[in-house]
C-alpha cells in the first residue's frame, strides 16, 4: 500500500509563506533574486510581490524554505560565532533515536547526543513537572534576530513534528515559546508553525502532557528513511497523519517475537497504548485489520528468516520462539503458509546458489 499522498497533504500553500522567508533573507543582506533563479522557479520576487503568483506548490515551497531557513540559521550562527547543526548531523539524530522504545527514551538520547555536537547543536533538556513535560531548547542566538528566531521555531517544529511521528499521534502542545521580540506577522507564523507563538519567555521550549512519554515508537528504520527525504523541510504536511494503528502493532510484535518474548494478550497490547480493550479491537476494526492476521504475518516473516541458512535452531526451537504450543501446531501453519514443511523449505534455501555481491555484473 502506498503512503506517497493522501487527501490531507495540501498540494500548494499561500504566496505570502515563501515571500516572507524570502523578505526575512532580503533584510539580512542576501538576494531573493538569486535564491530564485538558483532553484529555477517559474517566478520572481516581484510576482510574489505584486500578486501574480497566489499560490506555490508544495515541491517550490519546500526548496525555498529548505534554502531560506539554511541561510538565516547559518546567519544567526555567525552573528554570535557559534558553529551550525549540518543535514546530516540532523538526520543522524534521527537515525540513532529510531530505535529506542518510548518517547521518554528518545528525548533522552536526543539530548546526550546534541551534548556530543560540542556546541553544533542547541541544548536539550527535559522537565517533568507533576502532569507536565516540558521540553527545552536553549540556543545562544541573539534576542532581537529575526535570522535566529526563524532557525529557533524550525528547531522546536522539528523536534515537536519528529516526536509526534514517531508515536504515531500528534502531540499536543499550547504553543511554541521562544525568547526572542515579538515581531509581528503573527497570522503568518501561526499558519507555518501551526501553533501560537509565545515570546520573550525565559528559554525555548514546548510544553506536553507527561504521560505522553511512556508512549511506544512505533516507526521502524525504513519509515524513517522514506520521512528524511522531505523532513523537516516539509511543514506543510502532517507526518504523524500517515500513522496506522495496524503499523504499530506489526513493529510492537515484530520487536517481541525478534527478542523471544511472547506475543501480547489484546490487554498487554492495549496498555501500552494506554487505550481499553475494547478501544483497541475497534482501531483495528476502522483499518479492515486482525489482530490474528498481524501475528501470523509476524510470524511468517521471522520463520523464514530462522529457516535461512546459518540458523543452527531446530524446527522444535523455532516453534517455541514463535510461541506454538509444539512443532506439530509450527508445522501445519507453516504449510498453510509457503505450501511445504519447514524442513523442505530449508532444504531449497540451502541449495540455492548465494546472491552475487550488489554491484557485480551477472
């Protein structure tokens, strides 16, 4: 099934998001024009300007954006000679909190790994505050920069919108709050960032409700891959609006069964998402899913991953892992699945010759 467009992801945005990104460049020095003719899109600042474009697409948005806010970090950077965060260093992040279990845990390892940038990255922290949980961003930007109050309010999006998608729901917040001035255009920040702007507070930060914390991550590394290549220069879409509950609970078995833990009563599942049982089977129920056909699509894909050649475990073993009462119970379901007894199917496996090393001719 594909997760490429759905009927929320809006195909074009205002023309006065891009023109007050590019008016925000212009007042630090830098050519609009240019920015323009170097992305090669069919319009100029003056088109902008004068009402002749009312509207930009996603994909033109999204570059100018991805250009605009890159020049007013690395401004705001220098206007107090500190290092900038790269790209990569960005999707790193990502890539080293994708498999942590719960958000509380993501958080936590944000932190200690913006703590190892050496000061190329903000300052996280986290407080619990009885029911609260407040997250915070500290940067040494200055107070008055717009450069610097553009880059802070990405930071705190990104990290709101990245934590949300990776639990599968939006995370409600009030607002973003920031230390910097008021600067005016409210309309047009609330409609980019999607929440009120709270200014000249003593720190960056988002405030959440705590229980939000002992939420699962229910992204796996491949969804990751697929989300970096817009975010989190994609504002305008919701990424915690692509969740399916049937996902979640596919990467929630998958995990028990790959550490050989048994699978889950619908209580235990339901718990963890803090939801009650009867909640839990009408989720499944909007998505045309079962909870049966989930752990036999589980269990399907880790059988013929413990058949693979090099597994030393015996047909008995991997039913036990599997959690099947004997071989026998292993044995019925696995002809129902691939048409042949487990040991036929690793008989085949072992004969076939070895895949050629990627990249090699045939």
């Amino acid at each position: 099934m594909s997760h490429s467009s759905t009927g929320k992801t809006p195909r074009a945005v205002p023309a006065d998001f891009p023109l007050t990104l590019l008016e925000d460049v212009e007042a630090i020095g830098e050519d609009p024009s240019a920015i323009l003719t170097r992305l090669r899109l069919p319009f100029t600042i003056d088109d902008l300007r004068r009402g002749g474009v009312r509207l930009v697409s996603d994909e033109h948005f999204m570059a100018i954006y991805r250009t605009c806010i890159t020049v007013l970090s690395d401004h705001a950077n220098r206007e107090r000679d500190l290092p900038p965060m790269s790209k990569d260093e960005v999707d790193m992040l990502c890539y080293c909190v994708i498999n942590c279990e719960t958000l509380e845990e993501v958080i936590r390892r944000a932190v200690r790994f913006c703590a190892m940038l050496g000061g190329r990255a903000s300052e996280l922290s986290l407080e619990i505050r009885d029911d609260d949980a407040i997250f915070h961003m500290d940067t040494l930007r200055l107070p008055y920069s717009t450069s610097g109050l553009l880059a802070d309010l990405t930071g705190l999006s990104f990290y709101h919108r990245l934590f949300s998608w990776l639990i599968g729901e939006a995370i409600p917040i009030s607002g973003y709050a920031v230390t910097y001035e008021h600067r005016g255009n409210t309309e047009t920040l609330l409609r980019l960032f999607h929440h009120p702007i709270l200014y000249q507070q003593p720190g960056n930060h988002f405030r959440f409700p705590a229980s939000c914390l002992a939420k699962p991550v229910v992204r796996n590394y491949q969804r990751l891959v697929e989300l970096l290549r817009l975010f989190p220069f994609d504002l305008m879409r919701d990424p915690s609006g692509e969740f399916r509950f049937a996902e979640a609970l596919e990467q929630l078995i998958n995990t028990q069964l790959a550490r050989g833990e048994p699978i889950p009563t619908v209580a235990q599942l339901a718990s963890v998402f803090n939801i009650s049982s009867a909640t839990f089977r009408r989720r499944l129920a909007d998505e045309a899913v079962s909870l049966r056909d989930i752990k036999e699509r589980c269990r399907r894909q880790l059988a013929n991953e413990l058949l693979a050649p090099g597994s030393n475990l015996k047909i008995a073993e991997i039913a036990a892992r599997l959690g099947f009462g004997d071989a026998r119970a292993f044995r019925r379901a696995f002809i129902h699945w691939q048409g042949r007894p487990p040991d036929a199917y690793r008989m085949e496996l072992a004969q076939q010759p070895p895949a050629p090393p990627k990249g090699a001719r045939a």
